[in-house]
C-alpha cells in the first residue's frame, strides 16, 4: 500500500496553522502528524535484527553522565503554547526556551550549526514559511534568511539546504547565491541533510501512484531516500521500501538514519546494512545522532497524533532512555 503525508508543522486541535509537504504517511489536515501505518512481520523481514545488540549494560543506556551533561539538544515543543525553540543538556537537564514570538507564531525543525553557536529553524513568522536564525547564548531577535523550510548547515557552516516549493536547493549564506540540487520533475522532495564530509546530500522523495511514468524514475514509485552530489547531478537511491523518509548521516558519514511508518532504522549510504534500531510499540520519528556517533535521539508518541517526547537509544539498538515530558516535543537535533 503506498502512502504519503501533507505533514503540517504545527498542531492545535483540529486547525491547521502551516503545511509543510513531508515524504512519508497518509494525507492529514492536522499538525505534526507523521507516519501511520504499522510494520507488518513481513516489512520487518527486510531489516537486520536487532535482537542480538539488544543486551545493553544499563550504564550504556542511562545517558545521564557528564559528558551529555556537556552536550545539547534543541528541539521544538508547545510546553508554552504555541511550537517554539527549546534547548537542553543532552541527559535532560536544564531545559530552557529559546524562541519567543507573537501567539500564531510558530517554530519547528531547529538544526545547531557545526560550531553549536547558532540555530536554524522554520517558522511561519510574518505569515510566510520561511528559514530564520538565532544565537544560542545571545538573547535576540531570529533573523530571516530566506522563504523555505527544513534547513540544514554545510559542514563548514558557509551554506545551507532547504526545502522550498518540494525541491531541495543550497544557498551561500555570504552571496545568496542558491543551487537546484533535486531533478525539476520530481515531485514532493524533503528532509535534506549534508554529509559530514560536505560532497552529499541525503534527502527524500514521494511520487504519487498517479505520476506519469516518464517522471517516475525506472526503479519505481512511492516514497524513497535518495543522496545527491551537493554540486548536483542525478541522484542514487538508497532505500524505496516502508516509506522511508528524514534520513540523517552519521557523524562519520558511514550510515544514515531514517524513519519508516513506524520505526527508526539504520542504512549505509550504498543501500546496505539495513537495520531496525527502534521495533517496540508507538510511533518513532524524526531520528538524530549524537556527537560521537554512539545513540540516537528521536521523538515517540502512542500514536501518530502524539503526543510526543524525546527519547535516546544506543544507535546499535538497545533499551531507549526517555528525556522529556509534558506537552510534545519534537524535531531534536544533538550538538
């Protein structure tokens, strides 16, 4: 069965504040909806088990030691009412809002730059989709770069890729100058993300199964990752089964992380090494690396309506360690 998502970015009851296009489940007139569909024991079959990297030492698992006491995550949450900016140590501790704004202001999909000074999050501010910045430690004002959304830093922090109008394009922060890095007739591109190494970008793709089969790439349709060279040309796929979607690189850049309807799993760029990190009940999304390449931090809600708190796993699989609760908290990023 395929499936998609018109994922909106925020969601207050029933009314829909902003839409952002998104590559993975079933159409939705609410915010902050994501995947629906469940595994089945046959889609967990194309996975490696995570059965035998299960038997985590509880000291591995606890995450509450001084190192990500040191380390951060920014996420987005309505703890205060409408989605703002949130930040906190990476055990948990010393949470904190970032963002503030007017009430039908609202702030999601928040990446750290590569130093950890500076955050990137869209926001509908001002009426119009649109990337904006902010300082971490500096109390200020957000500054809009451009219109789009689901952006993310070029390792050296000169560039970013974003989302506008379901194409993926670079922008030089210096110039302006931006770059078309998805094919102009594929529909519903999202969730680019640069590799560490700064030559590719990882992003996903939707066709619908009434595209016309000359847009449609040979390999098929429905909802796949693709990488791309960040000075364009045609993309390689890497994954086109379970909806994959919102793939994220290691910080050695050897694997991706990604979401399926359900899950979080983990894939080498090449399409192997597929393995389901995250198999227990609810619903896992928006995956995310620590520093060091060792866990993962991710959101989970009881049902694809949340609501939504972050949790970290070992990123081999193992026992998940819930950080937050209280409201939803969603799209975390880990510096």
């Amino acid at each position: 069965m395929l499936y998609k998502s018109e994922s909106p970015l925020f969601w207050l009851g029933t009314q829909e504040i902003l839409t952002v296009k998104k590559t993975c489940s079933i159409t939705v007139n609410v915010l902050l909806v994501f995947s629906i569909l469940g595994c089945t024991e046959r889609a967990i079959e194309t996975f490696e088990s995570p059965r035998a990297v299960c038997g985590v030492r509880s000291d591995e698992s606890e995450g509450k030691d001084s190192k990500k006491a040191a380390e951060q995550i920014v996420f987005s949450s309505n703890r205060s009412g409408p989605w703002r900016i949130w930040i906190m140590n990476a055990d948990g501790s010393a949470m904190r809002q970032l963002t503030k704004g007017k009430p039908d202001d609202h702030d999601a999909d928040p990446a750290f730059s590569p130093d950890a000074k500076t955050i990137l999050f869209s926001s509908n501010r001002g009426g119009k989709n649109g990337i904006w910045k902010i300082p971490v430690k500096e109390a200020s004002s957000p500054e809009r770069l451009c219109d789009g959304d689901q952006a993310e830093w070029s390792p050296d922090g000169a560039r970013i890729v974003l989302k506008r109008n379901e194409k993926i394009y670079t922008r030089n922060l210096a110039s302006g100058k931006e770059k078309r890095v998805s094919p102009i007739d594929w529909p519903h591109c999202s969730g680019p993300a640069w590799s560490p190494d700064g030559k590719t970008i990882a992003f996903a793709c939707r066709w619908e199964p009434a595209t016309p089969a000359m847009i449609v790439p040979a390999f098929g349709g429905g909802n796949m990752i693709f990488t791309v060279e960040a000075a364009g040309g045609k993309p390689t796929k890497v994954y086109d089964k379970q909806g994959a979607c919102e793939p994220h690189w290691s910080p050695d850049g050897q694997l991706l992380a990604y979401e399926t309807e359900t899950h979080i799993c983990t894939i080498k760029p090449d399409g192997t090494k597929n393995r389901l990190i995250t198999y227990f009940g609810g619903v896992q999304r928006y995956p995310q690396w620590s520093p060091d390449g060792k866990y993962l931090v991710y959101c989970q809600g009881v049902t694809e309506r949340g609501p939504w708190e972050l949790y970290i796993i070992p990123s081999k699989s193992g026992t998940p360690v819930k950080l937050t609760e209280g409201g939803s908290d969603m799209n975390p990023d880990w510096k």
